[in-house]
C-alpha cells in the first residue's frame, strides 16, 4: 500500500468510527464500545512489554489500578481537573512501570511472571487497606465527570468520543513504536536478548522502556475508567483482570497492532453475542483460550493472511469466469 | 472474617483466636500471666505457622517435580486443591461418605483429571513458546474455577472438623488437632515420595526422565508414562493439600490460587528445582506469614510470600539450596 492509500484507508476508517454511534445505536451498546475502547489501550500497552519485548507482565491490571486511582484521587482531592489527571496519572503509572522493570532485567520467564504476579497482589493490598489515601475497602465514589467548559461528558455518547481520541492516539503511538528503532530493538530482545546485546541493543534501557510504555498506556486507560464508572474499588484490578488483558492479547495475536484490536474488541462483545451460554460462558472461554493456543497459538490475526487470499481467489475465479464466458 | 479477595486466605492468628487462645493461665502476677501467655502463643503459633508450611511443602514439590520433569511450572497447580477441597466436601459432608475413605477417592479422582490436564493441555503445548504455555494454563485456572462455580455455587463452604473442636491442652498450650494431623500426613508423605522416588525403579525411571528424556528413552524408559505419572503425583499432592487445609478455613473458589501462588514463590526461596530447597522454603513461608500476621499486619500477610520472594530473587536468586539462576542461551 501506498502511503497516500494508507492515509485514505486511515480517515475512512476514523469516519466511520465517529459517524458510527450515530446511526441509532443503543446507549448499552455504545457502553460497551467505550469498555472495548479502554480495552483496546489496555492490551496495545500490554503488547509493548509481553508482545514487542516477550516479557511476560501479570501486572496490567496493577497499572489500569495505579491509572484509575491516581486519576480519582487527583481530581477529588487536589481538584485538578481532569484534563491535567488524565497525563498525570499515566505518569505515575509510568514510574511504577519503570519499577517493575528493573527485576526484568535480573529475572525472566517464570520467574517474571511471578514478581509481577507478585507486584499487583501488593498493589491490590495497599489500595485496598490504605484507608487513609485509598478510601480503603469502601472504595473510591463520586469522581468527577469531565468537562469542557459548560459541556459536560456525562452521557456515554459523549464519553465515546473522548475514549475514541485516546484509542486513536494509542494506536498511533504504537504503529509508529512498533516501526522504529525502538521497535526494531524490543523484536530482537524477543528474539533473544543476549544476542541483542551482542548487536549493540542497550537491553536495559529497552526492557524498562517496554515495561514503562505498558503501564503508561495502562494508567491512561485507568483515568478512562474512573471517571466513566465514577465508581473504583481496589479489588477490580486483581489477578484475574491483568489474566483477561493477556488472555485478549493472544487470542487476538501479541506482537502486532492489529491482534490486540481485534482480542480486546472481540473478547468485550463475545459474552454479548454469546448470552444464551449464561453461567457457562466463561467456562467454556476457559476451555476456548486452551483450544485456541493450541490449535493457533499465533492468534486469530493469523487467519487475516489466509482470509485476504480468500477473498483474492474468490476476485480473481470471476474475473477468470468473466473472461472464458467472452 | 472472610476476605474475598482473589488470593486472600486467612489461617493465620483468626483461627487461633476462633479455637481459643491460652488456657486459664492461674497466676498471682499479670506480669508473669502476660509472660506465660506470650510464650504460649509462641509455640501456638509455631504449630499453626509448621501446618501452614507443611500445606505450601506438598503444593511446592507438586510445582517442583513438574518443573524438573518437563521445564514447565504450571501456575493451575493450586486449582487442584480447590477441585480436591471441594469434591472432598461433597463427598464427605454432603453424602457422608467416612472420611478416610472419602480422602481417598477425592484423591482418584483428581489423579484422574491430572491425567485429562497431561493430554488436554501439556501435550498438543509441549514445544510451544513459554509464553503461549502460559496464556493456556490461564484459560485452565478460568475453566477449573467456573466449574467450580457452577457445580457449588460461589457460597463458602465449612468443611466438618474431624477432631469435632476438640483441643490438645499441653500445659497453656492450646494446639488444634488439625494441624498436628496435616504436620503428621505431610511428614508420611514426604518420607514415602522420598522413598518411592529413591527406593523403587519407577522412581529412578522417573529421576532419568527428568534428567534427559532422550536419554532416558534410549535406556528403555517409557518416557509419556512417567510424564502422565509425573502429572499425576503433581495432581494427588495439590488434591491432598487442598483436602487437608479444607477444615482450617472456608472452602472458596479462591482458595487454591492463593496455595498454588505461595508454593511457587516457597519453591523459588528455597532453590527452585531443589525438592528439600522447596519444602525448607515452605516451612519458612509458613511460619514468617504466621507471625506476620500475628506481629505485624494481618491484612497484609497475602503479601508476605510475595515480598519475601522478589527480596530472595534481589538478593540471592538461587535460593536457600538450589543452583546459579541463569538465563538460558
């Protein structure tokens, strides 16, 4: 593709998502798009770290936490607005990032997993039990709404537009990451980050880069959620949640733009579509997940290539068919 | 007190407090009846901080055997005890099956899922990515925990005390009948997998597999039944530690992660791969949380595995016995 396509595909695209809710959408459902929205931040951050770098983070939901706290507290108690909480707040989620970074560089694999496994029960417990900042058990109430001078963002309408902005520059950061020297250095630590190393990588440096990217994105995702929800409690941003986040990053396929998009959009409107399985839906997710990385561990992004040829063939038989009818 | 929270557990002072602190202590000076109680709950602490770390102990040679078997940990393990604390309920409080009997078959029929888990999940992942090995056994953990949600309801069940709330009374000492058992089973244990494993030649069969599975193969080993025995063993030690922990709490949905969780960062402290490094470093876990708890915080004893766990990986990756950590080329 040309760059002048690339760009016609990209504002078709942008329309498309902004005319969209206009058509008679219910307001449930634009809720829903705005959670697949903070999702979709979510797992591009996360892919930073497990899916560019390879190192496994359990601590996604830590930073989506960290974000989302930050931000309320920001606004309730400082009276910031909300448009200074909103980079603020991936700020502090990018110091704990970097925090969680440095082991990376001691340990890998199981043992990565679990000292970030370790890193969100801790977060968890000091959100959950320092009543005196946290709110404690109780939980975070009445954050405020964001406004822009008399307008306020108080319908999920209006919040979808400001969810979509966010999503769009992530996408955007992450195409430009994923094509850039930063880039180019994360893939070869996945590959293998000694020879790296021996090819001059500064495995340090971009490790806790990756990891500071993940939580950065992961904290802008938490103001997102806090002042959509208004509501935050320590125990939402546990170790199943950071699980989900992975779950969606692999079942859409890691270390691409695209898989990320299609897990997190896909895995927030499957129980939708999926209603009449009731109680049993996540048990059969459960068994899915397995049956997927077995099958395609690669992701459902990998059936794009053989979808494309598809419809390549099917174009191409017409044309063919055109022809021998002349 | 019941924390819901996803690895909230609480065995630590609360149950002591439940079954009663020090017996009467009759003595003239509150000086000396405080000295006397302090040492009391010492020892009670010890007993309950040694049954907490013999649980961690089976759970931690479960990761451990696997891990030195296959290079996998798997991060569902604890979910086997959840399975085995509940079917264990079921059959024993519900249909009142009698306890021995009841232990035993909980104990089949998770051997029997261990088996399911080898081919559904090991096998078609054996040379995948470690990242994908992963991502699977989380999509394990959410399958084994909606189960049990749908099959006994996300309502905590009590499992009956055997010993019906008798208490052993050793001069002020109050010590809990069940935790004396679990010390008792898990020695057993120990001393016949350290037999089975040493003593007998499906064990040694076991040791060459897990050493080198080529190897091992060439010698005549039948190397996929000592990966499914190996899968097995893993699965009845999680089964026995889930059944004998059910009694000291609520049985929840939850209950295995927290186990599985402690284990895994029991078996780092010790020397990850190290069989005595794994239990050594139980034991430790065990009483450091018990007395965290007692001494220092208790809503942040869920904490104290983790805490304990990246400071040995800070500061002394290898642990108490095991070898160098080093990131394979």
């Amino acid at each position: 593709m040309g760059r002048r396509t690339r760009c016609a595909v990209a504002v078709g695209v942008v329309t498309l998502l902004a005319v969209f809710p206009l058509l008679g959408v219910g307001p449930y459902y634009i809720r829903l798009l705005n959670l697949a929205g903070i999702y979709v931040i979510l797992t591009l951050g996360l892919n930073f770290c497990v899916g560019m770098a390879g190192q496994i983070s359990y601590a996604q939901a830590s930073f989506f936490g960290i974000g989302a706290y930050a931000s309320a507290l920001l606004t309730l108690k400082a009276g910031v607005s909300f448009w200074a909480a909103l980079p603020l707040s991936a700020l502090v989620a990018l110091v704990f990032g970097v925090l969680l970074g440095l082991p990376s560089l001691k340990v890998g694999r199981y043992y990565l997993a679990i000292v970030t496994i370790g890193f969100s029960e801790i977060v968890r417990l000091v959100l959950l039990n320092w009543k005196e900042v946290t709110y404690g058990a109780e939980g975070v109430k009445n954050i405020p709404v964001p406004t822009i001078g008399a307008f306020t963002l108080n319908t999920d309408l209006r919040y979808y537009y400001l969810v979509l902005t966010i999503v769009l520059f992530a996408v955007f950061v992450s195409i430009r990451i994923v094509h850039s020297r930063i880039g180019r250095a994360l893939h070869a630590i996945r590959m293998s980050d000694l020879a790296a190393e021996v090819m001059g990588v500064n495995t340090r440096y971009y490790k806790i880069l990756a990891f500071a990217l993940s939580a950065f994105f992961g904290g802008l995702a938490g103001s997102l959620i806090a002042h959509y929800d208004t509501y935050l409690h320590a125990n939402s941003f546990n170790f199943m949640e950071s699980a989900k986040i992975l779950c969606m990053l692999f079942i859409g396929g890691s270390g691409s733009i695209e898989g990320p998009i299609i897990g997190a959009v896909g895995l927030t409107l499957l129980p939708e579509w999926l209603r009449f399985l009731k109680d049993y839906y996540m048990a059969i997710y459960g068994v899915g997940v397995v049956l997927l990385m077995s099958v395609m561990p690669s992701g459902i992004r990998s059936l794009i290539p053989q979808l494309a040829r598809f419809v390549q063939r099917l174009f191409t038989n017409k044309q063919r068919a055109v022809r021998s009818e002349h | 007190m019941v924390r819901r929270g996803m690895w909230a557990s609480a065995c630590g002072p609360d149950v002591l407090r439940d079954a009663g602190t020090c017996g009467d202590v009759l003595c003239g000076s509150d000086v000396v009846h405080w000295a006397k109680r302090g040492v009391c709950m010492v020892v009670q602490l010890i007993v309950n901080g040694l049954a907490m770390g013999f649980i961690y102990a089976l759970a931690a040679l479960g990761v451990v055997m696997l891990y030195n078997a296959l290079g996998i940990v798997n991060f569902a393990q604890g979910e086997f005890a959840t399975l085995g604390a509940f079917i264990a309920y079921s059959l024993i409080a519900e249909m009142g099956v009698p306890y021995p009997l009841g232990f035993v078959v909980t104990v089949l029929i998770v051997a029997a899922v261990g088996v399911l888990f080898e081919r559904i999940v090991y096998r078609p992942l054996r040379h995948k990515h470690f990242l994908t090995v992963i991502v699977s056994t989380i999509g394990v953990m959410i399958f084994f925990r909606e189960f049990e949600r749908i099959v006994w309801k996300p309502i905590p069940r009590f499992f009956p005390d055997i010993f019906e709330g008798r208490l052993i009374t050793i001069g002020n000492v109050v010590i809990v009948p069940q935790h004396v058992f679990i010390i008792g089973v898990a020695l057993v244990l120990m001393v016949s997998l350290y037999l089975f494993l040493n003593k007998t030649s499906v064990g040694a069969k076991m040791r060459a597999t897990a050493q080198d599975q080529e190897t091992a193969s060439l010698m005549g080993v039948d190397v996929e039944k000592m990966i499914v025995l190996t899968f097995v063993i893993s699965a009845c030690l999680g089964a026995i530690a889930g059944v004998l922990f059910a009694p000291i709490f609520f049985i929840t949905i939850d209950m295995g992660g927290t186990v599985g969780l402690t284990a895994f960062c029991a078996s780092i402290i010790g020397g990850f791969g190290s069989i005595p490094g794994a239990i050594c470093g139980a034991l430790l876990l065990g009483l450091v949380e018990v007395f965290a708890a007692a001494y220092v915080s208790s809503v942040y004893k869920p904490a104290v595995a983790f805490m304990l766990m990246i400071a040995f990986l800070m500061f002394r990756p290898r642990g108490i016995f095991g070898e160098k950590v080093s990131v394979k080329v």
